[in-house]
C-alpha cells in the first residue's frame, strides 16, 4: 500500500513544497510537486526530482566513522553515536580548559533550516568560533542593506516582480538559483514587463531578457554609478523627491571637507553631535533634525532635497555646505557612459539601452532592481557595489512596502535572533581576524575570517585552532584558497576534525570523525520563506522515510551534544520539539495565534502563511511598524558607518578589483583573462550531487565557458580538455565557447565534481583536479566585510597535457 508524503525539497533555498509517495518496503517510488505550496505551485527542478536516488544511493554515509590510519589515507571503523559524541565532548572540554572556547571552530556550509541552531551550538560554550561562507555568500547585501536602511532584509529580493513595469536581474539568475523568483519574473514578463540581465555570461533567463547588458567581472558598481549619474542628468530621480525628502538623509547638509553631515554642535554651542542639519525651503534657513523623535525643531519644515547653502558656523565663520544628494550628483559626474564602457567593457549602446528602460517601465509600474552574489557578494568593492545598486533602486522611487515595490520583511531579522542564535553569549574579540573586517567580524556575520582560521590551524597564532566540526560543509569547496585549506586541515595543530555529510567527500577525507547526516526526505524540520509580498509559507516537513542505516538529521546532532554542555540551552528531547518551539516562538505567538503542542497537527496542515498575501501590512514605516534604525533613523544615503569600517567614503564608490587588467597590469600580461567563478548549475547545488545519475546527466563533465574570439585566438575548440590556472594554482576543465561571455572573460560553475557517477561511468575528480576553489584568493577581500574576489580575478588558459 502506498503513502503521500507532504513534504519540502531544501536541496536549494527555494525550499519548494513536494509530495513523495512511498510504498510499504519505505522506497520513494514517485516525487510530485506539491501543487498547493505557494512557493512553487507544484513546480520542481531536477534536484527534488532526485531525491528517489538520493535516498537509496549505496555511498550514502550510514554510520559514525573514526580514522584508523593517518588523515585522508581513507582507513576508517565504524562506531555508535554515543562513542562519536564521547569523544568529541571529551575533545572539546579539554581544548577549552587549554586554550579557550576560541579554539573551537565550528564550520557550515549551506545548512539552510538549520543554520541557526548551528549558531546556537556553537555558542554553547561561548566561543565566537565559528567560520561561515557568509563572507561571500548573501550577508554582504544584508549587511549593506542594513547600513542603508538599519533593517536586516533583502531588498534585491522582497520585491514583488508580477506588479513591477521592469526588472533587472544584476548578477543573479534566478532560473538556476531561486526557482521561485525565477517563475514570478517569468510572469512579470508575460505580463508586459522588460526585463534587463546584467552578467558577463547570457545564462538562461538572459534568452527570456529584453537586453543582456555584459559586464566585465567585479565591475558592476562602476555601471551602477553610471546610471545615477545618468539618472541626476535626465532630471529623472527627481520622481522620487518626496520619498528622498520624507525618508532619507539625502537632502541632510554636508561639511564636504571633513566628508561629515553637519551637525547642529556645528551650529551652536549646546547643539547636539547626534542632531542633523537640512536647508528648510519653505524657511530660508536651516532646520534642525533630531532621530530620537524622528523630527524636526518645528512644525512645517521641507527639506531642500538639492543644492549648496552657506551656513554660519558657531565660531562665527561661513561655510558652505551642500546636501547629501548634491555631494552624491557631484562625485558620479566623472562616471559618463564612456567611461563606464572602458571600465566595465559594456558598450555604450547597452547603458543607454538599460538605462531608458529602467526609467520607462511598462505601463508606468515600479522598476526594480535585484542584485545577487555575482555584482555584490563575491567581489573586492562588495558592499559599496551593493550600495550603489541600492541607492540606485531608491532613485527609481520604488514603492517603500507596497505594490510593485520593495518590501521590509522579517525574515533575516528573526533568523538572526539571539533567542536562537545566542549571539549575545559571545565577545567579539574572539574571532579570528577581528580587526582586519570588522564589518563582518563584529557586526554581522558574527564569525571568524575563513582564512585567519586557516592560518591560525597552521601556525597557533593568534590562538590555534584545536578543534573544527564541520555540518553540511565540505570546506574544500566552500572557501577560497583550498590548497591552503587542504594543507590546514592536514596540519597537527588540528587535533580533531569532525564532518558531517551524506557522502564522504574531500573535506570528509581529511577528517577523523565522520558523521552521516539524513537527506530531506528522511527528517523533519522547518523553513522559512522570503517571497514577501506573496504569501510567505512557514513549511512544516514531513519524515517520508527512514534514514538509511543510523543517519541523524543536523537538529539531532546539534541537540545531542549541546545538551552535553548546556542542557538549559538545548531543553528540547526532539527534532520535532525543536520545530514547534520556533513555530510557536516565532510565529504563531507573536501573531496571537495559539501554539500548536502536537507536530503531527501542524505537519498535516503543511505550512503556515506567516506573512504576504491577505496578510500583509503595506507601508509599515508611515504607520510607525517600521523604523530605520540608522544614525539618522532614515534611509541613508550618505553613511557614515562606512569609512568608520575601512570605506573610502560615506557614498557609494568603485574599487579596481585587487587582480585586474588595470590594477595588475604585469600579472594580466601572462594572466590574460578575468575569471568568474562559482556560478550556480542548473543541475547541481553548490559542490553537491555529481554523483546522481539524475543530475550529472545534465552537465557530464567540468567546463569554463568562454567568448569564440578568445577561443579562435588560442585555437581552442569546443570540448576540448584546458588548462585553467591562477597565481594559487590549475585545474583542468573542458572548453565550452559561446557568443554568450563577454569577450576577455571566462566562467567556472560552482561543482568541483568531487565524486564519480557510477551509474553513467563517468568520473570523480581530486579535491584538487576540477575545483575552481583552488584558483581563488583570499587576497583583496572586501575591506569592511572581508568579501574574497572569488568572481573578479586573474587567469590564464591552456591546451591539456597530462
């Protein structure tokens, strides 16, 4: 007899809703599409269609394993849970009487609904030591996102795209990445509206795209400062005066020799540092802003949003002092389309193209922006490319909460929460490389600085790294730099290294625990979505089948052992407990809704509709719902926070990339190509799944894309075997030429086809063979947030010779 299995796929962040039917031997002999999920309305992409072969595939990891020879000789005994867990507790109490909880590392990759509670484990012992890929991975946009508007959430994706006139697609396709922004641009465009991909590649939702705008890899804040530019010229920001005047700091004045806003302690003796100064049209004169009542000195005050005004000072002097706009209009003057064109190799054709369309929307609707891991993540100039495609989407006048517009959503907030994460138990001091990106390290990612953590595993300084767990990571190909990493995790300073996957992998290799983890299918669990302003389900999954052997799910590992060391932090006695605690907790609670005790009730009911849709709340900062928790408590134009991170300006600004033809000139001489790695496959996640049939099928073999000139000129020929190398080393990758990539540039997807696809006979490769990892650096991060330019370096390539 067979069963239906309300469930959700989280082989990616779509999280889409899935129904498995299992028969009574528990086989999954058939995945559908759960057609009443708002998420994907049924729809699913190859990587839930596998979860069949997933599950039953011979290499799963099945039970706990210990080295028995030396580290990556591949000689392991199996043990119980109960003897992996011993041993890592006794490991972990001893390195901490030692050396500290600092030398405790734990590592995630892409756990998705478990990332949090990783977070609480790791603060269990109050260590700080946790390193993350969120350095180049989604928390660049938030944190810039959060320095802009003082909230934590995705503006490039809480947009509601069906009622949008146009959209860009900035360094991000969805198709392959976010199913469901995918389909919801999809619909936009059926609906009318121009869509515009900026990318150095034309990936697949550029042949849907009105224009490809191409761009030389790393320089995307260069084109977007040459839209604002565009946008001061037209006079076309000028739609969204009111908004500017009412929301944000733009028409506050600037003391543009100390690049300060002016305060009023400028003005007068008694006034106030946290106090700002605006030039009052409706009164000749200035006006005083106070951010504590969000208001002004008196009543009827209106902004001047442009211009400069000479102010006396309280010594008695004159000065004169323009607004934030006006200083941001002044320093994107030099950025032409010509010059744009010779810095990012667009033509100028395609800016003034992009350009008209994203300020003539269809039918007059909002135009949006959504920016992703390729134009603001992975980059050298990160955060203020993210900044400048922000501030450029507030010059369209977007609808602030609303229809066709950008939405403040909670979700980052909560998953943030120090109710689940217990960040409020940590010093920041405890985190490697605390002072070189303190952006990152002290602010918001809350981590440690991947590569100091691989240099303090070498050395022990500043502290050495004793122990490292990894959950859902293999970090040879998480991270820049993996012959550095491989070489870390080989080092005797490690003493134990835990890794917890559903395949061995390279990383797992290097280990000397190894724990077996449960595939969606066969766990329970909890996600949230982000597709405010539609209806946002809080999934409930459902456990289709049993996990082969004695694989845990991540809640039950990360529970197990935190209760070792703090069993008031970890209080519950399940994974399910573990989910309705945070349903509860988050959601139903807070909304006056009852909690649910029993998660056989609320895994029947499937999801929870936590926000969007009927259950929206539009404009949320005009009803006090919403504030802007910045200095100024508006959106901030002009911020201040970033020189006090290591900015050059309080205004969005362009960095060369650290490897370029320009800022390396000699190195591009032998390096001759700008490589971008890390590109998501539409048939894989991340470094994951090679080795099912129903995947690798689609894209057989590693490969760089490249332009048909670059390949004419160095005789090369579709399919053939290349060389791919960088200062860090060389990888080798089959050539596929296209018309598509930006002439000058090459692309490396992420997978590093670490395993074999027995089924199809085709092969694995060394952690050092195919991984484009081992080309990228963490040399030239991002100097706030420490960014590693894994899509904006140098490369060379050539003919294949064994």
């Amino acid at each position: 007899m067979e069963k239906k299995v309300r469930t959700v796929c989280f082989d990616c962040h779509s999280k889409c809703g899935v129904i498995l039917t299992v028969n009574d031997n528990d086989e999954i002999v058939r995945v559908e599409g759960d057609p009443n999920n708002p998420v994907n309305d049924g729809i699913l992409c190859v990587k839930a269609f596998s979860a069949q072969e997933i599950h039953a595939h011979p290499d799963r990891l099945k039970y706990p394993l210990k080295r028995a020879g030396k580290r990556g000789e591949g000689k392991w005994e199996r043990i119980t849970w109960d003897e992996a867990l011993d041993i890592i507790e006794k490991k972990i109490r001893e390195t901490i009487d030692q050396y500290g909880p600092q030398s405790v590392i734990i590592s995630q990759g892409t756990g998705r609904g478990s990332n949090h509670f990783l977070d609480r484990l790791n603060n269990t012992w109050n260590g700080g030591g946790k390193v993350w890929p969120t350095h180049v991975c989604l928390l660049p946009n938030l944190a810039q996102t959060h320095v802009t508007y003082g909230r934590m959430f995705h503006p490039h994706e809480a947009c509601d795209y069906r009622n949008a006139g146009s959209i860009v697609m900035w360094g991000t396709n969805p198709i392959r990445s976010r199913q469901y922004s995918g389909l919801r641009i999809m619909d936009a465009k059926r609906n009318g509206s121009r869509v515009v991909v900026v990318d150095p590649v034309f990936r697949d939702i550029a042949a849907k795209a009105d224009l490809w705008v191409p761009v030389r890899p790393g320089t995307d804040g260069a084109l977007a400062l040459g839209l604002t530019n565009l946008m001061f010229q037209s006079g076309k920001f000028l739609a969204a005066e009111e908004m500017l005047t009412t929301w944000t700091n733009a028409p506050f004045l600037v003391d543009n020799e100390a690049r300060m806003m002016l305060r009023e302690s400028d003005l007068m003796e008694d006034g106030s540092d946290e106090h700002y100064v605006v030039w009052d049209k409706n009164a000749g004169g200035i006006a005083i802003w106070r951010p504590e009542s969000e208001s002004f000195d008196r009543d009827g005050v209106k902004p001047t949003l442009m211009g400069a005004f000479e102010v006396e000072l309280k010594d008695g002097s004159k000065k004169t002092c323009k607004t934030a706009l006006e200083t941001y209009k002044d320093e994107v003057a030099v950025w032409t389309p010509e010059k744009v064109s010779a810095v990012t190799w667009t033509p100028v054709e395609k800016i003034l193209e992009m350009f008209e369309i994203i300020t003539n929307p269809t039918d007059d609707k909002p135009s949006l922006l959504t920016a992703y891991l390729g134009a603001c993540m992975m980059t050298s100039n990160a955060l203020q490319s993210g900044r400048a495609i922000t501030i450029l989407q507030l010059l369209l006048n977007p609808p602030l909460d609303d229809k066709g517009g950008i939405y403040f959503n909670t979700f980052w907030e909560f998953m943030l929460d120090p109710k689940i994460t217990a960040y409020d138990r940590v010093p920041p001091k405890l985190r490697l490389g605390y002072d070189k990106h303190p952006m990152y390290t002290q602010v918001y990612g809350n981590a440690n600085i991947p590569n100091d953590v691989w240099d303090a595993m070498l050395t022990g300084e500043p502290w050495p790294v004793k122990v490292m767990i990894s959950v859902a990571n293999d970090p040879l190909g998480c991270f820049e730099n993996a012959t550095k990493i491989h070489e870390a995790l080989l080092s005797d300073v490690l003493e134990l290294n835990v890794n917890m996957d559903y395949f061995m992998t390279p990383g797992a290799e290097l280990a000397d625990i190894v724990l077996p983890a449960a595939h969606w299918s066969e766990r329970v669990g909890n996600f949230d979505e982000e597709l405010y302003p539609e209806p946002c389900p809080f999934n409930i999954p459902q456990k289709a089948v049993k996990a082969p052997g004695e694989a845990w799910d991540d809640w039950d590992f990360m529970r197990n052992l935190g209760k070792r060391f703090d069993p008031e932090l970890w209080p519950w006695n399940s994974s399910e407990e573990m989910q309705l605690w945070r349903l509860n907790e988050f959601h139903l609670i807070p909304n006056g809704k009852e909690p649910i005790t029993d998660y056989e009730v609320a895994a029947k009911q499937g999801y929870f509709i936590e926000y969007g849709g009927e259950n929206r709340t539009t404009r949320q900062h005009e009803k006090g719902l919403v504030k802007f928790q910045t200095p100024t408590m508006r959106i901030e134009v002009y911020s201040e926070q970033m020189p006090s991170y290591g900015y050059d300006s309080p205004l969005p600004s362009y960095n060369e990339p650290f490897e370029s033809p320009y800022s390396t000139p000699d190195l591009y001489k032998e390096y001759d190509l700008c490589l971008t790695t890390g590109a998501r496959d539409y048939a894989f996640y991340h470094s994951a799944w090679t080795n099912i049939a129903h995947q690798r099928i689609l894209e057989p073999w590693p490969y760089i894309e490249l332009n048909e000139e670059d390949a004419r000129e160095r005789q090369i020929s579709e399919g053939e075997w290349l060389w791919v190398e960088s200062l860090r080393g060389k990888i080798k990758a089959k050539a596929r030429i296209s018309k598509g990539v930006i002439k000058g540039a090459v692309s490396m997807c992420r997978p590093n086809y670490k395993h074999e696809c027995k089924e199809l006979n085709l092969p694995g490769y060394s952690w050092n063979e195919a991984n484009p990892n081992v080309l990228t650096t963490a040399d030239g991060s991002d100097p706030g947030f420490g960014a590693a330019p894994m899509r904006s370096s140098l490369c060379k390539i050539s003919k294949f010779t064994e």
